[in-house]
C-alpha cells in the first residue's frame, strides 16, 4: 500500500481536482504528476457518508488536511456542515468561516485542518462562480453571451436548475472554445483563465498558507 501523503485536501469533484491543482501552478507552485506537493482527493458529493471527513482528521499520516466546498445557494448551512465535522477535534470554531478562509491547528503535533467555501466564503456559488472571474479578458465577451444564451434557454424551460446556472455558463462558454466539447481536464487552463487575477488570490493565499507552499 502506498504511503499516504502529508498533506491532504478533500474536494468535491474532478473538475475542482484539475482547476485547483491548475490555479496553484499557475501561481508559481510546481504540480509535477510524480511528486504532487498535496494529494487531492475527490469526494464526489458535497455530502459524503458519516464519518468520512472526521476520520481523515483522525489519520496521523496527514500532518494538513483541508476541504473545499461549494456554497451552492447556502453557504452559512455548508460551513454549519463543516463546523459538525470539527466538532470533536477542534474546541470553538467560529459562528462564521473567516473571510480569508478558515485555518486552526488539530492537535498538540501541530497538525492543521483548513476549509474554504468557494467562491468567496461568503457568497452563494460554485467553483465555477470562481472561474467566471478568472476568464481571460479576451474571452469575457464570449462569456458574457453565453449567460445571455443561457439565460435564453432558461425562458424557454431548459431544464437546469437555478442553483446550477453558474455551471451552465461556464460550460457553454466551453463548448466555444477550440475546440468545440472539451471540459476543464482537457482545456489548456491558463490559456483561457488567469490564475494570477486579483480574484484569485485570496483563495490561493490561503492554499498556500494552509499547506505551506
């Protein structure tokens, strides 16, 4: 069995595995496939069974456990979630996860827990909430008409639900680019989106404070 990494972060799914891994190296941290400075795991729900996360806290090997969330319409209920989570390693978490994102020591070896809710903390949204802003600015016009045509589709009873209108925007707008039916794991990341925005760094400040990158 394979040793388990130092540093560990939890995400929802794969799209969130390849847009973080790409933001962070496109921030100056390399993200070589043979020597990845943190293991990104995938939950594939925002809700995972009992007991998962709490028991990842419990595993000595990972000296920094984090996980990002979406807010979806509800992100005071997410970092509620989060906080239940916590509640037998860390004493007085915070009524409110931190602007900057939340950070607290586990135990007496130093070991470190961090959360963040995408976008912002605070905002309801998605990781693709995110994105949007990080869109290079030649294509901010193309994604401007991609919420039009999706706000279109919608009038005329597309199916998608509210809560996944940031996602749809997101991937119109991918499916304009070249080429056509590729998704955030196939796309060149830093041709079509700027990691090094002003909007991403908040995020990326507390990555890499949390994982000492």
């Amino acid at each position: 069995m394979p040793k388990a990494h130092p540093k560990l972060l939890l995400v929802e799914g794969s799209t969130d595995l390849c847009a973080i891994a790409e933001m962070i190296e496109g921030n100056g941290v390399p993200w070589p496939n043979d020597a990845k400075p943190v293991d990104i795991q995938v939950l594939n729900t925002k809700t995972p069974k009992a007991g998962v996360v709490p028991s990842k806290l419990k595993e000595p090997a990972h000296e920094v456990i984090g996980i990002i969330l979406d807010a979806d319409d509800d992100p005071d209920g997410t970092w509620t979630t989060i906080r239940g989570w916590l509640a037998t390693q860390i004493d007085n978490t915070p009524e409110a996860i931190p602007e900057g994102g939340f950070i607290s020591e586990i135990d007496s070896k130093g070991r470190r827990f961090g959360a963040w809710i995408l976008p912002d903390n605070h905002s309801n949204g998605t990781l693709e909430t995110l994105l949007k802003q990080l869109v290079r600015q030649e294509s901010k016009g193309i994604l401007d008409h991609a919420i039009h045509a999706c706000d279109g589709a919608k009038s005329l009873n597309a199916p998608f639900r509210d809560v996944h209108s940031e996602k749809a925007h997101v991937f119109t707008w991918l499916a304009w680019q070249d080429e056509p039916g590729r998704n955030l794991r196939s796309i060149d990341f830093q041709s079509v989106f700027d990691p090094q925005s002003d909007q991403a760094q908040p995020f990326v400040q507390w990555f890499r404070n949390l994982f000492d990158v």
